[in-house]
C-alpha cells in the first residue's frame, strides 16, 4: 500500500523530472516548482511515521478500555 501510495504522490514529480530530461523542456522550473516537490517528498516520506504513531496510540488506547472493562 505505501509503494502504490509513493508512486502516485509522486506522479506530479516524476512528470515533470522527464518532461524536463526527455522533451528538454524547462520552461516553468522555478523555485516555486523545487518547493514543492521537496515539500511533496518531506510529506511522502513523513507519513509512515505518523501513520505508525496514530496507530499505536489507538492500540495503547483500545488495551486501556480493555482493561478498564
């Protein structure tokens, strides 16, 4: 699920990286564009973390109602 979930994130990325090297076409790569993607990749690669986190602060949760019955 998170390689399917990386390669479609990164789809926007990947466009204009071979539009750039194969079309050789660098029309609009302004610093604008190199934001972005870093911030696309940060957060792609955040996620698991939180992800995982979340995730364990529900089973630490949910072991809690269990023995609170």
């Amino acid at each position: 699920a998170y390689s399917t979930m990386l390669a479609f994130n990164l789809e926007p990325v990947y466009g204009v990286i071979f539009a750039f090297f194969i079309l050789n076409d660098a029309k609009e790569l302004s610093t604008s564009f190199y934001i972005g993607g870093i911030l696309i990749l940060a957060l792609v690669i955040i996620h698991p973390f939180v992800n995982r986190k979340m995730e364990d602060r529900k089973t630490a949760r949910d072991m809690d109602i269990k023995r609170l019955l």
